[in-house]
C-alpha cells in the first residue's frame, strides 16, 4: 500500500495577516480605507475580472461604511508598506458591464492571497447575512470591530462568527481500493467521499467512525489526519482523514442519503473517467483533493472529465 502524501487544500492557502488587534481601532480603519484594497461581494458571488477577483481601491467606492465594510487584515510589501484588505458586501444587478462569479468558479485560478481574501470574505458575508438578529432577546444587532463582532442594540450581547465543523473522510481497503458514494441529491454518476457534521460532544475521531458506519456499513482501523480547509458554503470547516476498512465485502449504501456505492482501483477510476461513468468533485473540494493524492502523480492528466460542486 503506498504511503499517504501530504494533501494540496487549495481553499486553506492564505497570505494575508488577519491583524485582529486593528478591528477594534474604527479611527484607524476609517483612514485606511481610501488607499485600501477592496474586494466587492454580492449573495454569494464576487464582482471578477475574468477568472480573478476585482479589487479595486476604497477610495473609489466612496467613504467607509461600517455595516457592509469588513476588514479582512494587513499585507506586508517588499518595501516595508502596510497594504490593508477590506470586502464590501453590497448588491449588484449583474448586466453586461458587471462580471460575478461565485468561489466554486473561481477558486481554483487564485492567487493564495486571493484565495484566503475570498475565503475570509465569503465566511463574514454569509454570517451578517444570516444573523442580523439577537439570539439571546431578539432584537437587531449592529456591525462592530471591522465586521467581525454584532452586538445587541438591546441587551449589548455581543455575538461572533460560528464555524461548522465536519469530517471528511477517505475509506480505502487493504488492497487500496477507495470506496466512494453518491447521494439522491447529486447528478446521475456524481460520486465522492464520505462526510457529515460534528455533533455536540463527539470527537472527530468518532465522528468519522460513525458517519462511515452510517452512510457505508464498514469499520474503520487506522484512521489519519490528513488537513483541514474552510467550506464556506455557507460556514464550514472540513476536518480530512483517511481510515482502513477491514470488512469491505459489508460496505451498502444507507438508502437514505447515500443512495449508491461504489469501490475503484486506479484502474477503475481511469476506466470511469474515460467511458463517462464516473463525475467527481471540483479541484476546490477537499474531496477531489484526497482522491487526487490517492491517485497519484498522474491524476491531474488521467482524472480529467466532468466536474460537479453537488
């Protein structure tokens, strides 16, 4: 069996400084805005020029506004020049003069500077988005500390960006084979691997131990950390492992998620590729990443054919 290789999570690349000491000085961010690099966001997707994102200077999308404006962090130049990053999220009517493109369309051509700004940017966008209430009483929440903090109009609770934490896991049998599943939801051949949420309490060593159990049937021995990549779609983090099976003969689809599974050699994989069989995950994924490195040196030639974020 070969040994593991470290594992490309193309979304967990990141350069900028997230300086989080400067969040709570509104005078400084409010003076670092004109000269500030901007990216814009708007209901999931980025304003982009072609495959790239379009940053533009905050002094061109006019003054500060704390509710929309984030502060992503700090850039150090060659030259010893302090760079600051913000997003603005906004809303656009995207026509012919304004190009937007979603994180899944573009992950895969950023810059790792861009890739973490992205990341960062989508992540806080989401949350505002998603709680623009007080979870203790009830009442609106104001926009504090660069976009990272809300805090309660009402009881001055204040309330911070959560982070959804789920496993993913690569199952392999002792001759290495993968085992690999569909879900109903998915387009027809769409297959990849095995994940779920954390639950209250669980380790996730459990929670990879149980998942697989659920949706496969088989055991796990052996199981590796592999990495972890933010999936902020809208606010995970995907925790990667690697486990052995030694029961593979038992593996079944649950038939409620999972509705088909299948076992592929290299062979077989390259097979499926070929004759269309076979849709696997985008290069941004995790998922296509743990195959990727399972498959080898190659699989950037061999495993080219259709994609599919679902």
């Amino acid at each position: 069996m070969k040994t593991p290789k470290a594992i490309n999570l193309p979304l967990s690349l990141a350069e900028v400084d997230r300086a989080a000491h400067l969040r709570l000085d509104e005078k400084y961010l409010t003076n670092a805005w004109p000269d500030a690099h901007v990216l814009q966001f708007s209901d999931e997707k980025f304003l982009a020029n072609g495959d790239q994102l379009q940053i533009i200077k905050g002094k061109e999308l006019g003054a500060y506004q704390s509710q929309s404006d984030y502060f992503l962090g700090i850039n150090k130049t060659a030259s010893g020049a302090t760079e600051h990053f913000f997003v603005r999220d906004q809303s656009f009517v995207e026509d012919s003069q304004i190009q937007l493109k979603t994180l899944r369309e573009i992950g895969s051509f950023l810059s790792p500077r861009d890739i973490g700004l992205a990341v960062h940017a989508q992540g806080l966008a989401n949350w505002h988005k998603k709680h623009p209430r007080c979870s203790q009483c009830g009442a609106a929440t104001s926009v504090i500390s660069g976009g990272s903090v809300r805090k309660c109009l009402i009881d001055e609770s204040e309330h911070y960006p959560r982070t959804d934490s789920a496993i993913i896991v690569l199952v392999k049998d002792n001759n290495d084979r993968i085992l690999l599943g569909r879900q109903k939801v998915w387009p027809k051949n769409r297959f990849s691997t095995f994940a779920g949420f954390v639950e209250p309490g669980e380790s996730f060593e459990h929670c990879v131990v149980r998942e697989v159990a659920e949706e496969a049937g088989v055991e796990l021995t052996a199981i590796n950390y592999l990495g972890s990549q933010p999936w902020p779609f809208p606010s995970s983090l995907m925790i990667a492992f690697e486990a052995i099976t030694t029961n593979p003969d038992a593996a079944r689809p649950d038939g409620d998620e999972i509705e088909e599974i299948r076992w592929f050699s290299r062979a077989d994989m390259k097979e499926a590729i070929a004759n269309k069989s076979l849709i696997l995950p985008l290069d941004i994924s995790v998922a296509r990443q743990m195959i990727n490195a399972w498959y080898g040196d190659e699989a950037k030639n061999e495993l080219k054919g259709s994609e599919s974020w679902r």
